[in-house]
C-alpha cells in the first residue's frame, strides 16, 4: 500500500519518452496536403511513409477524397430521427448505449 506513489508515477517514464520522441516523427501527409496547403512537403511525407518516388496517384486520391467530403451534406438530428428510414437504427444505439452507461459494462 506504500508503493502507490512508484505506480502512479510509472506513467512519466512513457510521457519523456513520447516528449523526446515526437519532434523528429513526420507530419501526416494528409495534415499538410488539406490543413497546410503543402504540397510539396505533402509529397515528401508520402515518399517517406510509401517508399516510392512516384506519388502523384495518392495526392490526386486525397485531393478527390476531400473534394467528395466537401460536397457531403450534413443532417442535423431533428432530420435523422424525422427520416423513418434511419429512426429505428439510431432508438436502438441510444438506448444500448444508456444501457451499458447504467449497468456498468464499460467499466469493466
């Protein structure tokens, strides 16, 4: 009962080690091709993560996905619950969901 201390602070021995670490890992090709409009770092994240020279086929994908997620509609949940065809499906989550809230599974 005297070593809890040692145990709780167990976790900044991981917590330095991700803290050194983090600087020298490589950006998302997708953060700086969508967020940071970069594409030349973006092509270089790719060659490094694919290994191959030629990556013009994966920024042209994630450009097409993007343009997709862009033209997507967005339905508020008043809509979802009025369309009949998805109102059984989502009563049926909230209420598992509050089930396992109440009966203590997620705590297991």
């Amino acid at each position: 009962e005297s070593r809890w201390p040692f145990l709780f602070g167990a976790i900044i021995v991981p917590s330095l080690i991700q803290v050194v670490i983090l600087p020298f890992l490589p950006e998302s090709p997708r953060y700086l091709l969508l967020e940071k409009q970069n594409r030349s770092k973006a092509e270089k994240a790719f060659q490094r993560f694919l290994g191959k020279d030629d990556v013009s086929h994966e920024i042209e994908e994630v450009l097409a996905e993007s343009r997709v997620q862009r033209n997507t509609k967005l339905v508020s949940i008043v809509q979802l619950l009025r369309t009949r065809a998805v109102r059984w499906q989502i009563v049926t989550v909230v209420v598992t969901m509050g089930c396992y809230q109440l009966c203590g599974l997620n705590a297991v």
